[in-house]
C-alpha cells in the first residue's frame, strides 16, 4: 500500500560542515560507510543522497514517520546492496 509520494533534492554545494552533519543525520551503519569514503566529493554525494531521501520518506510518510525510521534504514541496507 502507498501512504505517500515524496520527492526531496539536495544541492550538495550547500552542504558544509561534513562531518557534523553527518553525525547528525546518519544511522551508525550509514556513518561507518561514509567515513570509509575516500574523499570530500564522494562523501558529499553519499551525504546528499541519504538526506534527500531521509527527507523524502518524511514527506510521503509524515513526521510521525520518524518512529519508523529504523525499518526504513534496515530496508535502504538490503536496496543498496
């Protein structure tokens, strides 16, 4: 079943402060991965990616989504594989 159609895009040119911003808004499985980039633009592009769709699941899903984020991290685990 549908709950919803979310659609979020991140300018990555924006997204300053790496690191913090990281531990801000990743999973531990998610922050293990993008510290094992290699340099700024690829954990750039990592970073805008999962916030895009982090954002994305919230607006298709609403606020009260954010209960069931740890199902949504588990399923983007077994998508990117």
């Amino acid at each position: 079943m549908i709950k919803g159609i979310g659609v979020d895009i991140c300018d990555l040119r924006r997204l300053t402060s790496l690191d913090s911003l990281a531990k801000k808004i990743l999973h531990e499985e998610e922050l293990k991965i993008f510290c094992q980039k290699k340099n700024e633009k690829a954990k750039r592009e990592f970073l805008g990616g999962r916030f895009a769709v982090k954002e994305a699941y919230i607006k298709a899903c609403g606020p009260a989504s954010l209960k069931e984020m740890d199902m949504f991290l588990f399923l983007m685990k077994i998508i990117m594989q």
